[in-house]
C-alpha cells in the first residue's frame, strides 16, 4: 500500500480498486467512498476466482477519482502553501494526470516558479518567426484587464493566432515554455488566469529570450 501511495496513488481509489478486485456491490457501480466500502462490502459477495491486478484500470480509477475531488492535494509534493492556488492547480490539471506523482512535473511551477527546461529554449526559440510570436503573445496579454479570467486570455492569445496566421500548437507551446519554462503545461488560458497577468508576465522576456 505504501508503495502505491509512493507512485502517486490516491489511498481512496486504491482502496475502491482493491474491494473491486474480488467483490461487487451489483452490475453497475464502480466507484465506492471509503464509508461505503465499510458499509456495504461482505465476504459472501467475493468471487471464489482468482483475482488479476492491473494497474491501468488503477489508475483509471485514481485519475476519476481525482476528478470527483477538485480540491484534493494530499500525497502531492511540498510547496503547497498556497490552498487557494493548490486547488486551482488541481482543478486546471485533473483531466490530464492518472496519478498524483504525475501533478507537480505539471504544475509545479505554480508553488516553485518556473521550470529551467535548456532542450525547451533551445528547440522553440531557435528561429526568429518563434521569438516574434512570443512577442505579440506578450503584447496581447498586457493587454488584459487585471480581472483576468480564461476567456478574456483566449481572447487574446487567438486573436494573435488569427491576425499573425501562426501555427496554432506550436503558438501555444511557446506560450507554455515563457510561462512555466516548459513547453508542457495545463491549458494556457486557465494557467495564465490562475498566476495573474503579471505574474504571468514576469520574467516572460528574459525566458523568451534565446
């Protein structure tokens, strides 16, 4: 259990899988609290036939369970010292991690200021057509009124896009990397109304800068 719990399994689903392993409550329920799972297993309903255990379905069954929990940061790495931004953190990054060993690479950033990725900076800033596109990205989020939200964020990253013609995911990368240091990130819009304007903006110049 210890190990699982090591590897970023959240106690909940690995309790919920491993009742589920041998036992069903009827055809169709999957997911089961912990009082439940106290209430309502008995041995007369486990199965006699051997059990297989596959941690793919595990963790399925960790990242639903992150899902039906946005605020959920126990077993996550130090440095949340932020509740607010902790579950906004969570809340932005849910759909794309299985386990929570898996949320600080992505959203680490938040809590420990940006990542320092030399292979990112190297393959996005390489050409100037990248180093311009960071600059009107730039210049258009200045733009935003102080109440930022994902929408007026959008707003104007896309209007960049469409005005400039650039590649949309490649755009979108290089907003990550001036961002967080990383050309990975959870969706650009959230992550910039989650830091602020200009947080987000600081130090976006010296980590778009070859």
């Amino acid at each position: 259990m210890q190990d699982l719990r090591d590897s970023g399994y959240l106690k909940e689903a690995v309790v919920n899988y491993l009742a589920l392993l041998g036992w069903g409550y009827d055809e169709s329920t999957t997911f089961f609290s912990i009082p439940e799972l106290q209430k309502l297993f008995s041995l007369e309903r486990v199965s006699k036939a051997p059990a297989v255990f596959d941690e793919q379905k595990l963790r399925w069954v960790t990242a639903a369970t992150c899902a039906s929990s946005r605020s959920t940061t126990d077993g996550a790495p130090g440095g949340l010292h932020r509740p607010h931004r902790a579950s906004r953190a969570v809340a932005i990054t849910q759909d794309k991690i299985s386990t929570l060993s898996e949320f600080w690479p992505l959203a680490g950033s938040f809590f420990d200021g940006p990542f320092d990725d030399p292979s990112a900076r190297q393959k996005f800033l390489s050409t100037p057509d990248n180093r311009a596109a960071l600059e009107d990205a730039k210049g258009a989020l200045e733009q935003v009124s102080r109440a930022v939200t994902p929408e007026n964020v959008e707003s104007a990253l896309r209007g960049v896009v469409e005005r400039t013609s650039a590649n949309q995911s490649n755009f979108f990368s290089l907003c990550a990397l001036a961002l967080t240091g990383d050309d990975v990130s959870p969706g650009i819009f959230e992550t910039v109304a989650l830091l602020g304007r200009d947080e987000g903006l600081q130090g976006w110049e010296m980590r778009s800068s070859a």
